[in-house]
C-alpha cells in the first residue's frame, strides 16, 4: 500500500503545527501575562459585523461566478468567515482601533 506523497506532507504539516502551538502554550502557561481591559460588546459586534460581512462577498462570488453553492461549500463558507473576522478583529484589537 502506498500513500501519496501530498497526503503525508498534508498531515505531517498539520502535526507539526500542533506541536508547534502545543510547545508555545507550554512555555508561556507560568509566566504572568498582561490582559487588557476590552469593551465585550465592541469585541463582539465587530465579530459579527467581519463574520457577516465576509458570508456575504463569499456568496455573492459563488452566484456571480455561477458556482454551485452546495451545503459542504456553504459550510466551509461558514468556518472561513469566523477565521477571517476572528483575525481582522484580534488585528483591529492589537492596534487599538476598536
């Protein structure tokens, strides 16, 4: 039996990012980290507003495109939309602008 040399880059690279997230969350776990006071409800509307926003230019592309938009495409739609609000939020926090 042989396995694809892209299958076992593919999981290789998703176990090296494990034990690369895993080996930092070990060193920082006793050091005394600084939290700064955030508004939640700013936190949270622009969570939403980036989730919202990035859903629909999502799926104005796949009907513009004339793309079949199926349930494993809209899922997938789904989970790429609250990666991108959750980054652009966490950016917009660290510079201040929220």
């Amino acid at each position: 039996m042989s396995i694809p040399i892209y299958k076992i880059i593919q999981h290789g690279s998703t176990m090296i990012g494990f034990l690369v997230i895993f080996i930092y969350l070990y060193t920082v776990k006793g050091k005394n980290t600084f939290y700064p006071k955030i508004n939640k409800f700013k936190l949270y509307l622009s969570l939403v507003l980036v989730f919202i926003i990035a859903m629909i230019v999502s799926i104005f592309i796949f009907v513009k495109t004339g793309a079949f938009i199926g349930i494993g495409r809209l899922v997938v739609t789904f989970i790429n939309s609250l990666f991108i609000s959750y980054s652009i939020t966490g950016f917009l926090l660290d510079k201040n602008k929220i």
